[in-house]
C-alpha cells in the first residue's frame, strides 16, 4: 500500500466512522473466534463469519474475484485484496 504521511481531515474521518462501525458490529457479534477461543460465559463470538480476505491467501476474493494476498506486519499476518483494497 503506498505510504502516506498526511491525510486530510476528510479522510481521517471516513476511516474513523468506518472503523467505529466495524468495532460496533464486532462487539456485538461477540468477538471473533478463529480457533477455539471462547469468551468468558465459555461461548464462541460469531463475527469470524463476517471475515472476507483472513485465512484465504491464494483464494479468490468475494467481493470482486481478484486473488487475496498475505503480508507480515510487526510478526502479524494481514490479508487483502490488492483490486479491492488500495
């Protein structure tokens, strides 16, 4: 992703509100289970099922058929669609 140093006010605000409303949406679904993670009441979160591009390296992306792509950050892996996600 081409690295920016300065974003306008525009901007910061649509990834603020964007990022709300998917911490919002995550929160209610109870959290994401990827493997057998439970939370305290011992029950699975649900919002895995909402997951587009994770776990699917080499795959094709749902959203537009381009083909998802892994990359290392800080010892993490991060999964994209290099056609939907610039």
């Amino acid at each position: 992703f081409p690295a920016k140093q300065i974003i306008s006010v525009k901007e910061w605000k649509t990834v603020f509100s964007h990022a709300k409303r998917i911490l919002k949406k995550g929160i209610e679904k109870r959290g994401t289970s990827i493997s057998d993670w439970r939370d305290l009441y011992g029950c699975k979160g649900e919002n895995q099922n909402e997951l587009k591009a994770y776990g699917r390296e080499g795959k094709c992306c749902l959203m537009c058929g381009g083909t998802i792509c892994r990359i290392k950050q800080g010892g993490r892996s991060t999964f994209y669609c290099p056609d939907c996600q610039q």
